[in-house]
C-alpha cells in the first residue's frame, strides 16, 4: 500500500494572502465583464444564426473560465463566469436574435 502524503500548502504572510484575494476576487470579474462585452459585440455580427449564437455562448462561457484559470493569469474562474452570465442575463439578452431564444433556453 502507497501512503500519499498531504500536499504541502504555501505560507502566506497578510500582505502576499491580501495581494492573492484582491487579484482574484478583483480581476476575476473584470474579466469575466471583459469577455461579456466582447461576447455582446460579435453576437450582433452573427444575428439570426441560431447555431452561431448558440454555439458561441458556450465556446466564450469555457473560454473565460480556462482563460483565468491559466497558470499565466491565475484569476478566479468561477467569479469571471458569474459575472458574464449575469452581464449577458441584464444586457445581452438583447443581442440574442428571437430565432436563436429556443436553442439557447434548451442548451442552457
């Protein structure tokens, strides 16, 4: 039988463990608000193409969420993603063609 140890967590001091929130419960966010605004300029490039919309929405809502987690960027994905989602849930609802409201309520 293999023992597996505990993994061995960083030491923070205040100022290394303040930095670390505010970068990920800050830029999360604004990341997530900066791929909501990009997501509601190219849906209205694609308007009336259900499967361009549809597929879109997905594509941008995992490419946000592995863009902050990357090691490079290392923000919080899921904060990123809330707020493209309640972005996209207040204005880019408009943006969505009346055609492409069926798939999408299916997918999501």
């Amino acid at each position: 039988m293999v023992e597996i140890g505990k993994p061995e967590l960083p030491k923070l001091g205040f100022a290394e463990g303040t930095g670390m929130f505010i970068r990920l419960s800050v830029f999360g966010p604004l990341l997530g608000l900066a791929f909501a605004v990009a997501m509601t300029k190219w849906l209205t490039y694609i308007h009336a193409k259900p499967v361009l919309e549809t597929n879109l929405t997905i594509c941008t809502a995992y490419i946000c969420f592995f863009t902050a987690e990357h090691p490079s960027v290392h923000v919080s994905g899921i904060l990123a993603l809330v707020t493209l989602g309640l972005y996209m849930a207040r204005q880019g609802k408009t943006r969505i063609s009346s055609e492409s409201e069926h798939s999408l309520h299916s997918v999501w």
